[in-house]
C-alpha cells in the first residue's frame, strides 16, 4: 500500500492550474500593452501613414509617394536623371 498519493495521469493541480493562468494573463497584458504604445510608421516624405517600404532606399513610403514598381519618388528622380 502507498503511503503518500501519487499524481494520477491527467489530474492538475489547483496550483498548477493558477500558474498556467497567471502566466497567460502576463503574456496577454504584455500584448495589449504593446498594441496600444503601437506607433505606426508615417511617410519619409509626408505625414500620412505609410503603406510599403522603398525596394532601394527602405523609406517608408505613402501610396502617393510611391512609383508602381516599390521605389520612392526620390529614388525613382535618382533613377530618371
């Protein structure tokens, strides 16, 4: 006969279970934080929020300042002159 109880397959702990949420309850606060100081980028060249980065340079670029192929207005002048 066993004199201590041994830990039946399957069955957690109260403790355990109290530990598991605290945890996720950390990791979730952690990611609301983090949206909410959320900054998104703004345009190198305007301050409207920028939707793609340049293929060259890698400035962040609005859609108005970005020529069709990826590249910024500056790059593409660079590229035409």
């Amino acid at each position: 006969m066993h004199h201590h109880l041994d830990k039946l397959a399957g069955v957690r702990l109260r403790s355990d279970v109290d530990d598991e949420i605290l945890h996720e309850t950390l990791a979730i606060a952690g990611i609301e934080k983090r949206i909410d100081e959320y900054v998104p980028p703004t345009c190198d060249f305007c301050s409207a929020p920028a939707m793609d980065w340049c293929s060259l340079c890698e400035r962040p670029m609005c859609e108005d300042d970005a020529v069709g192929d990826g590249v910024c207005i500056e790059c593409d002048a660079e590229l035409l002159s």
